[in-house]
C-alpha cells in the first residue's frame, strides 16, 4: 500500500496547530512544545523515508520486470542521437 504523505503532511499542521493553541492558552511550556514538536517531525520523517522506500522498491521492481524495454529504449535513443549528429555535420 503506497503511504500517503499529502495527508500524513497535513496531519502534521494539524497537530503543530494544536500544540500552538494549547501553548498560547498557556496549558504548555516552552520546553514541552518542543518535546511534542520534534516527535511530531520524527514521525513525518519516518512517513517520508517509508514512502521514497515505497517508490525505490517500485522503481526497482518496475526496472528489473522491463529491462529488455528500457534496453530497446535505450538502443533506439543512441541510434537516434548518433543519426542526428551525423547530420548536422
């Protein structure tokens, strides 16, 4: 299943809204908000990494099931580039 990031981001400015109001009504300290505030990063980046190691394994799987495509694409692009220099000059 592919993490969602947009809404794990939004979840985010959700609770650093939360911890805002409650500091401005004085039920946090200083030192507290920053206690809730780096878990709250900690945890966004852990979405972060599982999602770009959810895009790698994609990436990675998608290469190695169409490897003779992308070698083909390759070919025709060297073949096409090569055609190209030969006549500009």
């Amino acid at each position: 299943m592919f993490p969602n990031l947009f809404e794990a981001t939004t979840e985010y400015w959700q609770q650093l809204d939360k911890i805002e109001s409650r500091y401005k009504q004085g039920e946090l300290s200083p030192e507290e908000v920053d206690r809730e505030v780096e878990m709250l990063m900690k945890q966004l980046g852990e979405k972060r990494r599982e999602s770009l190691r959810f895009f790698r394994d994609s990436l990675s799987r998608w290469i190695s099931t169409h490897t003779e495509l992308l070698i083909g694409f390759v070919f025709v692009l060297m073949v096409a580039y090569s055609w190209m220099l030969t006549m500009n000059n």
